[in-house]
C-alpha cells in the first residue's frame, strides 16, 4: 500500500483487538511529520451529558438529511469499507463480494438455526406492528445473514433510546428505511474495530474522532471491547431471545447517554457528504466536547474534518493522525514526549491601592505574559490556576468578568471585551463550567 501523506484522504487505520488490555489509553497525534507528537490521554473524563429535549431537537434536524437505502446492509457496507485498500481484502475476509449475492447461495452458507432466527425476527417485527422485514435486513436473501444478525442486535442494543426518536421519524416519507439506514451503517461501523488491517475513508474516521470527543477515549474503548463480546454472543445465538439478550447487554454497555451520542453522531455523519465536518461544531454539548477534543484527543473539534486515520493498539492506545492545522495549540508546545494539552493558565491582576482584580487575562506562557504586562502596562500578575484546557481556561476568565464586570460597565477590570461573547449559544453552559471551576479552588470573588 502506498504511503498516505497529509493531503490524502481521510483514512481510518484500526489494528486487529487482541486481549483485554487494561493499559491506560493514550492518544497519539500523527501530523504525518518524521516525528510526530505523542499525546497520552489520562482519561477518567466525564463524557459529554445529551439531554433528551437538545438530542431530539437536534435529531430531528439531523434525521431529514439520511436518505434511505434500498439494500441497508449492502449500502452499510460501501459506506464503511469503501476504502484504500481493494475489494480482494474484503472477499477474502468475509469470503463473499459487496455485491448482493443470490438467494442460493445465502441458503447455502446458512446454519439451520439460521432459518428459525429469521422467522423470528418477523414475527417479531410483526407483532410490534410493522412490515415483516421491517429493518430491511432480508434484501440479500431469505434468511438472515450474519451482517443482519449484527444489525439487529444494533436495533435491541439501542431500544433504550427509540422511544425518544419518535417525533424525529414522524414527519418521515419512510421512517422505517431511515431506521434501518441508520441501524445497518452503526453495526457496519463497529464492525470495522474487528477487521484484520482495515483502512477507510473520511466517515469512518471522523465519526471515531467525534465519539472520542463526546464520550472520551475510556468510554470508546469499553464500546470496542463490549462490540467484540456481542459478535461472538450473536455468533454462538441459535435462538432470537439469545440474540436480543446479546443486543441488549450492549445497550446496557452503552448506557442511554452513549447511545443517544452514537446515533446523533452517525446520523450527522451520514446524513451528507459534509457529515460532521460543517455539523459537528454544531451539535448540543459542543462547548464541552470542544474540551474533550484538546484533553482527549489533541486536536481542534472545528478541524475534525482534518483527521487522517485512527487506530487502536490491543492495549487499547488510539493513535490519530492528523493534517498540522488540526493539532490543538496547546498539543504544540515544545518538549516532545507526552505532552499534555492542559496547560493554559489563568490570572489576575490587582490594584494597588484596593487590592480589586483589576485585569484577567489567560496564557500557555506566564512568565512572558507577565513580562509582557509589566513592561506595557506596569501592572504585575499572578496565577490564579493553572492546568486546564483553553476552552476551560476561556470559562473561567468569563466567570472572572462577570464576577468583576468590565470597567466600561461599572466593573473594576480594565478588560475591554468579553473572553466568550453573549451571543454565543453555549455563553450560559461555558460560563456555568467556569464559576464551578472558580468554586473548585475556592474562589470568592476577591
């Protein structure tokens, strides 16, 4: 295969999962330089919280741009594997073509067991009122096939969550294709942490890079290591109560937040050819998850369409590899080894006479910054807290000028602008996350 450089498509790169390593996750910048930077996660992030109102709302929007497909399983697929290396690797893999296969020779590769899973799958879509192939998974034959095994146990393993869906679908020409797009692309995608040497293109590898973001490096990892568990489950199931049982252990895996995280996602990512890339920054929970992406992920959320490849070792360490204007400023600064991108400061200046906050201010470099004031403004600095992300830092100056007010307004800080600015749709949940910051460390507004 020929060297992917900067400006080739985005590509993800998933090494085979072996074990279950309990190493801690690190996650690896490659800006496609001789030597790239290493950034080591710490994890322990709490992911980022979708409330049910913004995940409709937003769902909804989101939901009007998938286009059914005809042959869910057999579109999954493209859009998945559609990718740098030939189609010889997936026959060989799978041992069948992308194209649809006949019925016969379905039959012919199909367990007994098999038979029996497929009549109850419809009478099960009967009796919740719908067309017996609701999910579309018997398009390439009469029974079903291992990829609709997967698919289904995708549709239980997200049940915790359908009913919250409803309003977003009803408006719908087809609200069962659009669901049956949407189940067959997020089990395809999972599916891809199982391949031997898979490398895909930008979907794929962008809907990696947002899920990190939301759910953190932890969470993903739990997800891999929960999809593998399913497979062999769905593998060894000879009944259909035994595959939803394995359906639903995942969702309870995934939790309602992670599932309302993954389907938002693939919805936004398969919706256009844009995908993530114009909606992500968009999408609710974006002002955390814009955290997450320098903490764990050493990269700009606004620049996830910059993501070359993702892959994840058997210890699970991901490693991303990404164009230069994608790496977090903070991921830059100089030192090699493990850098960590938390290391914006926040501080203060006082009055003489009053000992009031009369400034605030955020850097990466205090001592020059401090320099910096004290040579152009004569004022001198101090460190109020150090360690944090800039998006956290950012809250936390907000806090600091609301507390203070700027000078034009009354206040006692010489700042002339806000750090966050109120027309911002996160300004409220940014300034919320910077007064619980202040609270942290005490702070009492003097």
């Amino acid at each position: 295969m020929s060297r992917v450089t900067v400006l080739a498509v985005v590509a993800l790169w998933l090494v085979p999962l072996v074990g279950c390593g309990t190493a801690s996750h690190g996650m690896h910048p490659d800006t496609g330089e001789d030597r790239p930077s290493v950034f080591t996660s710490r994890g322990g992030e709490q992911p980022v919280e979708l409330r049910v109102g913004e995940f409709k709302e937003s769902l909804a929007g989101l939901v009007r741009d998938v286009r059914p497909a005809s042959h869910p399983l057999q579109y999954a697929r493209r859009l998945m594997l559609d990718s740098l290396w030939h189609e010889d690797v997936y026959l060989k893999w799978t041992g069948r073509r992308l194209e649809l296969d006949s019925e016969a020779d379905v039959a012919q590769r199909t367990a007994p067991e098999c038979l029996e899973l497929t009549h109850a799958y419809g009478r099960w879509c009967e009796r919740q009122g719908r067309a017996r192939d609701c999910l579309s998974l018997l398009t390439e034959g009469s029974v079903l096939t291992a990829d609709g095994r997967y698919a289904l146990a995708m549709q239980f393993a997200l049940g915790s969550v359908w009913n919250e869906t409803t309003g977003a679908f009803k408006d719908m020409a087809s609200p069962e294709a659009v669901r049956a797009t949407l189940v067959s692309a997020m089990a395809m995608y999972m599916s891809l942490w199982l391949l031997p040497e898979p490398v895909s293109k930008g979907l794929a590898a962008t809907l990696t890079a947002g899920l990190i973001v939301y759910l953190g490096v932890d969470t993903v990892w739990s997800l891999i290591q929960g999809w593998r568990l399913l497979v062999a489950e769905v593998d060894r199931a000879t009944t259909f109560d035994e595959l939803r049982e394995a359906g639903e252990r995942f969702g309870r895996v995934m939790g309602k937040n992670s599932a309302r995280v993954f389907l938002l996602l693939a919805t936004a990512a398969i919706g256009n050819t844009a995908g993530l890339v114009v909606k992500g920054p968009g999408l609710p929970g974006a002002a955390r998850a814009t955290v997450l992406a320098e903490s764990q992920a050493g990269f700009r959320w606004a620049a996830v369409g910059e993501v070359r490849s993702v892959a994840v070792s058997a210890e699970g360490a991901f490693t991303i590899a990404l164009a230069p204007g994608a790496v977090a400023m903070s991921a830059q600064q100089p030192g090699g080894g493990d850098i960590s991108p938390r290391r914006t400061f926040v501080y203060v200046s006082r009055n003489k006479a009053t000992n009031a906050v009369d400034y605030v201010g955020i850097t990466h470099h205090l001592a020059k910054r401090a320099a910096f004031h004290l040579r152009t403004k004569g004022i001198r600095v101090e460190k109020l807290m150090g360690n944090l992300s800039r998006e956290d830092a950012r809250a936390v100056e907000q806090a600091l000028i609301e507390i203070h007010g700027l000078s034009k307004n009354g206040g006692t800080l010489m700042n002339r602008i806000n750090s966050i600015a109120r027309s911002n749709p996160d300004y409220a949940a940014l300034l919320r996350r910077g007064l619980e910051l202040l609270e942290s460390i005490g702070y009492m507004g003097r």
